[in-house]
C-alpha cells in the first residue's frame, strides 16, 4: 500500500526508517511490528475527536462512536485477562504508574520497587523519576546470580512499610512468585502493583502465570509482546467504577480500586485521551484473543530457549542461566568488550540489541557489562527456532571478534539473508 505523506523530507525519512526495520533483526526485547489492522487503526480519524471522561460519562458532546471504540477496547482487555476493570486511556506505560501510583498513594508516602540497575523501570522509585521525588522510594535489587530476592524484597517491607510495592522489570528473564509477593505486601498492608509492561502478551496467551487475583493492581504497556500501539491499560478487580464521584471517607478504597484508578487517570493526571490509540488497541486486543496469537506467544517463548541455548553453547555467560520469557541478559565480563561497544558492534553488522546493566555490574550505566536481546519482533517476522540458532551464532561470533572487519562484512552479509527471507508489511511505500 501506498502511503502518501506529501512531504519529501518525512516522507522519506519514513520510508528510511522502514527499510531499516525491513533490512535489521530486530532484537530489543521491548520492540515488536504491529499489524496493518493495527497501524490503519492507529492512523484513524479518531484523532480528531475530544472526549475527556469516559464513556457514557464525556466532557464533550458527540462521542457516541468514540464510546462504542473505548467499550470494544475495555470488553476486550476484560476477557482477555479475566479481570473486572480496565482503564484503557493512559498514553503510556510511564504515565500508568504514575497513575496507578497516584490511585493509591499521596505525595511523600514510600513506594518500593526493583532498583533500575537491576532489571527494574524508571518509574518504580528512581532517584531522578517522578515517583522517587514526589514519593518516598525504597529499592530492592536481585540476588548475586541475577535471581529475585524475596527475602529482601520482604524485609525491607518490614522495616519501611511502604504504601505500594512493585513487581516488573525491564531486563528480567525470569518469572515472579506472584502469590508470595501478594503475601508479602498484605502483610504491611500494601498496594501490590504488578507491572507487566514487558510480558502483557505471554500473560495474555496464558503460557506464563498471571498476576490477577494476587496483585491489587496490574498496569501494562500495549506496545510491547502484546503487539498493540503504543500506549497502556490498568486493570484490577473491585466494584464498578463512579470516575465522576470521588469515594466518600466510609468507602474502602481497596474495594473501590476502579473508581480511584480512573480518577487518577482523568481528571487526576490526563486530558483528552488518544482515540486513534484506543482504536488501536481495540484492534490489538481482538487480535490477541485469537488462537494464532497464543501460537505466536509460544514461538516467542520457543525462540527465547533456542536462542539462549545456542548462545551458552557458544560459550557466553546469560545472568541466572537462561530465559523463562521472551528476554535474556547477556553478560560481557569475559569477552573483553564494554555494553556500548557491543551495542554499536551488533548495530553496524544489522542487529539492533541494546546494552544493560548487570546485576552488581562493575562498570558504569552508560557503558555497563551486559546486552539485552528478546525475541518478541523478529518471531512477528516469522523467524524459528533454526534461525535462532544462526543468529545465536553470529552474535558469538561477532561479540567474540569485534575487531575483525572481514568477520563483520561477512556476518552483515548472513543477516541480509535472514531479513530477506521474513518480508515485513510488503505492501508499504511512504511518498
Ligand atoms: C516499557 C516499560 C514501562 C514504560 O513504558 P513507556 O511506554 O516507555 O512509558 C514501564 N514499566 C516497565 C516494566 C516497562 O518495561
């Protein structure tokens, strides 16, 4: 299809950026190619509608079809998660924490969660984020091996007793123990937040273990396995939502997290939500409903062991072994090579990965000891195991002689191959 953009300086910049999708393996763990469905609804004319509040419940007049989208998106989220309540507006997974934080939580009131080092997320209590300066913030780390340590993770819910704790990482290749982290947060009588920006499409397809029912809250990005635009979705359970009336002071607030959550997102922290988004996710959403997509989520998770496999036998060292997702740290220590350079090394050859610290990492963030690399894209492309195995391969080889030219011409070369072989959106043309 041809897209016009009567512009010859974006539209080819937007054509560039699509060859460079086209012509790289995509390996950021937090990447993924929506479908067409899912980009023609994003390029909607619900764009040009205001409609603050929610629906049935607007600011403005002529949302009757916007209600309809918004419904379609939050039925959809509903089943597809098994939970009561969905607020599908926020614009993005940060702007859902801070909502879900804001629900919950008043200014100055500690919150705890993974330290950023570690595998954690910004918006869990960084120092330099929103939710450490507006908020008191406690950080957890991982064990030695890159492993959680609920141990500490409990007793410094103990000592701090913080209002919310947070599960979910960026860089975590591993499961959480959804009921003891539940266990641990009740018992200081916390929020548990369960962010599962990163796995949302595992969850979904049902072939990773679900936080609902353990945690109080649940926010997700839209974006990432879960193959919708970019945007997000807060869930959890309780009775039904009254966005326009605040709770009165007998309301339990934990039975009534619908309503606060709402609040928090309109009129708490946002205006006008993204209706071409909601369209979009809408469109997602139906999508992940779909026995394909539980497939696809399997291949990811199919191809993560393939690749982690291949590159243990090619001798790199993963933090804690292996993958239980869709995502695997790999550590640099002994190859004689920083994370930036690798990043830029894997970047020249056609592999877009990105560099990440390690548990208890010697060297500094902006150039830390490990790589990052997940499997959601390229499995979108279509790719298996047997390709896995390859690039498996020639991210060993590359990592292991980042100096060789003659090595990086001809590893350039195999992955011109594999990215011919997986068309991506064949059709499209921006001019
Ligand atoms: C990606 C991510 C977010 C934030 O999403 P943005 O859309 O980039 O703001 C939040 N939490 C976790 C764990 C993430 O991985």
């Amino acid at each position: 299809m041809q897209i016009s953009i009567p512009d010859p300086k974006l539209a080819q910049s937007l054509q560039k950026e699509l060859e460079r999708q086209r012509q790289t393996l995509e390996m950021i763990p937090s990447e993924n190619f929506v479908s067409p469905a899912v980009l023609n609804a994003l390029g909607s004319v619900g764009t040009n509608k205001y409609s603050e509040g929610y629906p049935g419940q607007r600011y403005y007049g002529g949302n009757q079809f916007i209600d309809e989208i918004e419904n379609l998106a939050r039925e959809r989220a509903k089943k597809l998660f098994s939970v009561d309540h969905v607020n599908v507006q926020p614009y993005s997974g940060s702007p859902a924490n801070q909502a879900a934080i804001f629900a919950v939580a008043n200014p100055g009131e500690t919150i705890m969660g993974m330290h950023l080092f570690y595998g954690g997320h910004l918006t869990h209590g960084w120092n330099v984020n929103f939710s450490a300066r507006y908020y008191k913030s406690v950080q957890y780390t991982t064990k030695k091996d890159g492993w959680l340590n609920y141990e500490q993770i409990e007793s410094l819910a103990k000592k701090h007793r913080p209002k919310v704790i947070f599960c979910g990482a960026t860089a975590y290749p591993r499961l959480y123990d959804y009921p003891l982290l539940a266990k641990i947060a009740h018992s200081v009588d916390a929020y548990f937040i369960a962010d599962i920006a990163h796995e949302a499409g595992l969850i979904a397809a049902k072939i990773i273990p679900s936080p609902v029912g353990h945690a109080d809250i649940i926010t997700t990005t839209t974006h990432k396995t879960l193959r919708g635009p970019r945007g997000a979705m807060i869930m959890c359970n309780g009775k039904e939502s009254h966005p326009l009336k605040p709770l009165s002071e007998n309301e339990n607030p934990r039975k009534n997290l619908p309503t606060l959550i709402d609040r928090a997102v309109f009129p708490g922290l946002q205006g006008g939500p993204h209706n071409h988004t909601t369209a979009a996710i809408a469109m997602a959403l139906e999508e992940a409903l779909k026995p394909e997509f539980k497939t696809y989520a399997e291949q990811i998770l199919k191809n993560a062991k393939a690749l982690a496999q291949n590159l243990i036998d090619e001798g790199l060292e993963l933090v804690t072994g292996g993958t239980d997702n869709h995502l695997m740290l790999v550590k640099l220590t002994n190859l004689g090579i920083g994370g930036k350079q690798a990043e830029t090394v894997l970047n020249e050859v056609g592999i877009t990965a990105n560099k990440n610290t390690i548990p208890f990492d010697e060297r500094k963030p902006y150039d830390p000891s490990g790589i990052r690399l997940g499997t959601p894209a390229l499995t979108s492309r279509g790719f298996k195991e047997d390709e896995m195995k390859i690039i498996g391969k020639l991210i060993a080889k590359i990592l292991k002689n980042h100096e060789s030219e003659t090595i990086k011409q001809e590893i350039k070369k195999s992955v011109k191959e594999l990215t011919g072989k997986y068309p991506l959106y064949p059709e499209l043309e921006y001019n």
